[in-house]
C-alpha cells in the first residue's frame, strides 16, 4: 500500500478532468486526421516541356515527397495547437470547476457556522432549479429539522429540571412536616393525646408523599409511551370509570356516542379516571359534571366539563403542569398530587392526540380530548368487544 498519495481537491480533479478530456479528443482527432491524408493516394499528374533542363524525377517520387511534407507539417501544427488548446482547457477547467463548485462551498460554510447556539443561518438557494440548490434545499430542510429538534431538547430539559425541583419540593414538605411533629411531641415528655396526634400527623403526610410517588410513577409510565394497542370504545370506558366513580350531590349529564380508538386501554382508563376526579373535586357542592363522546371530522372526541369557581385564560394552560392545582400554583391541600392532568396531557401526547382546555364563562373547565379515529371493527372484534364490556 502506497502512503502519502496526493490528494487533490474537488476543484482540482474536475480542472484535471476536463483537462484531460481535451488533451484525448486533442490526439484523437490530430492522429484520425493523420491516417485519413495518409490514405490519400490521388493521382498527381505533372507536365514539361522537353528543353535543356534534365531529365525530371518519376511522378511517383514526387508524390511522396509532397504527401510527407503535409504530413509533417500537419504533426508540427498539431502538436503545438494542442498544447495551446490543453493548456487553454486547464485555465479555463479551473475557473469553470471553481464557479460550478461555489455553491457547494458556501453551503459547508453555512453548515460549519451553524451549532447548537446558532442554527438560524440557511443556505441561500439561487435559481435556476438544478441538483446543486436541490442539495441547498435539503441541507436547509436538514438545519430546520436540527433546529426543531434542538429546541424541544431544550423544552424538554427545561421541564425537566423544572419538574425535578417541584418534585423534590413536593416530597420534602411531608418529611419536614413528620421532622416537625417527631421533635415537639418528643421535646418533653410527651402523653398519650400527644403521641397519638403525632401519629396522625406522621399518617397524614406520609399518605401525601405516597400520593405524589403514586403521581409521579403514573406519568413516568404515560409519558414512556403506549404498551398493548387496542381497539376501544371511549363511551364504554367512560361509562365505567362513572359508574365507580363516587360523585356525592353533584350531577352527571351524559351523551356517550360511539368513539372507536386504538390505543393501550390501561392508561386511557387512567386518562379519563383523571378527567372524571379532577371534574369532582374541583367542583361546587350543587354543581354538576358534562361528559360526551363521539366522532367529528374523522377524529375520536371525549369531552367532559364542569361547574366550578372562574379561571382567568391565561391561568387554564397552566395547569395542565405538573404539582399545580387549581389556582396556578402548588398544590392545594384538596388531597390531590398536582399530577392529574400532566398525566392526562402525556396519555394525550403518546396517543398523536389533541388536548384542549378552556375556562367556561360561568366557572369550571371544559377539556375535549381528540384521536385519530380507529379504523371500522370486524364483526368478530366487535362481538368480542360488546361481550366484555358493561353498560351503565
């Protein structure tokens, strides 16, 4: 193996190239022409006058002479035309190479400045339509899918970290309420009314942090993405989860249509679990809960709204975050994690789904729910459905 060979640029080997083309169409052409005269065996007919001059060589003798001398002038001229044209093809080769091969420069200059921090710069794509601006519309359509990938990177260790620190926050107050309580009631000596409320407290915040570990696997689940996909029927799964559902004076209204989706029936069940507890809890005494399924426009929907106190638009959003709940910030002492609908919102995402959540003018939230219809059920399958699910 040979090491160290030249290595010649693009520019280079393209002015070579044509270079070389040239200098063989060059010779080719001057040794066709050179067996062609050659070839030519015309007559040449010579007339004199007898005089006293001598006597004049045989015709054919003069022929040749004659051939061989064009010969050799046509091999004097050739040579010195083709090395004017071959080095007339090197200059121009190179100028030309260097023109054709600018582009190509310019889009790895623009593809060397471009970086994580700065992916804003495109390559200028110049008409006309040919393979060099195809290759600057595929390295612009390449940074702009760099550049959407690198910002929800972003977005996504934004939210994590954000959601670390809340988690961390979450989990630290019930150990600090249990410190709390274990260093007063034993700071003396401590009765029985005193350590049983101890116990109480220690209870409470332990049932909290169980809560919020309960929460937080859930969405960690949800968001790692859909386990067994199968057909099912939002309808049939919202009427369970309301059937064991415990609404106390509130009141249900239902408009349950067919809502055919495939999907993994464990976290859509948790998905409209949450939907229904989070309708509940943030709910007045006399209020009451809207639930509807069905089709529209080829998608799934499932919407469910309730009464409640007003939430500004611009707060709605919010809450969709993790550990928030209710009114825009931590959690509230209802009970609840904080997590309900960021588990519902990752179920949503896995799913390719559309969420929406909108204040009501009159107080309480409405959240409609789409996804990509689920194709028509066989007949087999659909037996097999309406024999393992239950109507209320």
């Amino acid at each position: 193996m040979i090491h160290g060979r030249l290595q010649l640029t693009a520019r280079a080997r393209l002015a070579l190239l044509s270079t070389v083309l040239v200098l063989g169409s060059g010779i080719t052409l001057t040794a066709l022409t050179y067996v062609l005269m050659r070839r030519n065996h015309q007559v040449v007919q010579v007339f004199h006058t007898t005089g006293g001059g001598g006597p004049l060589p045989p015709i054919e003798d003069i022929s040749r002479q004659v051939r061989s001398a064009a010969l050799s002038d046509l091999l004097a001229q050739a040579a010195v035309a083709l090395v004017v044209v071959t080095v007339l093809a090197a200059v121009l080769g190179w100028l030309v190479s260097g023109r054709l091969l600018r582009p190509i420069r310019e889009i790895s200059a623009t593809a060397q400045r471009s970086s994580a921090e700065n992916l804003s710069e495109r390559v200028p794509v110049a008409t006309p339509k040919d393979e060099v601006t195809a290759l600057a519309g595929t390295v612009n359509t390449m940074l702009d899918r760099i550049q959407r990938g690198v910002a929800e990177r972003d977005r996504v260790l934004y939210s994590q970290r954000l959601f670390t620190a809340n988690a961390a926050h979450e989990l630290r107050t019930p150990l600090t309420t249990m410190r709390t309580a274990v260093d007063v009631t034993l700071d003396g000596e401590p009765t029985r009314a005193e350590l049983v409320a101890m116990a109480g407290d220690i209870r409470t915040a332990i049932g909290r942090s169980q809560r919020t570990l309960d929460g937080l696997l859930a969405l960690a689940q949800s968001q790692a993405g859909p386990g067994d996909q199968r057909l099912l029927d939002l309808a049939a799964i919202v009427a369970g989860v309301l059937a064991e559902t415990a609404v106390g004076p509130l009141t249900v209204r239902t408009a349950l249509e067919p809502a055919p989706v495939r999907a993994d029936p464990v976290l859509v069940e948790r998905m409209i679990a949450n939907l229904v507890d989070n309708a509940v809890r943030h709910n007045r005494p006399d209020g009451d809960v809207t639930v509807s399924t069905g089709t529209h426009t080829g998608r799934s929907f499932l919407r469910i709204a309730n009464t409640g106190r007003p939430i500004p638009p611009d707060e709605a959003g919010g809450l969709l975050e993790p550990f928030v709940c209710g009114t825009g910030t931590r959690m509230s002492g209802d009970g609840g994690a904080g997590l309900g609908l960021s588990i519902v919102r990752a179920v949503v995402t896995v799913h390719h789904g559309d969420l929406v959540i909108s204040p009501q003018p009159t107080g309480g939230l409405e959240i409609t729910i789409q996804f990509p219809l689920a194709s028509q059920l066989t007949a087999g399958e659909r037996s097999k459905k309406d024999s393992s699910t239950t109507t209320v």
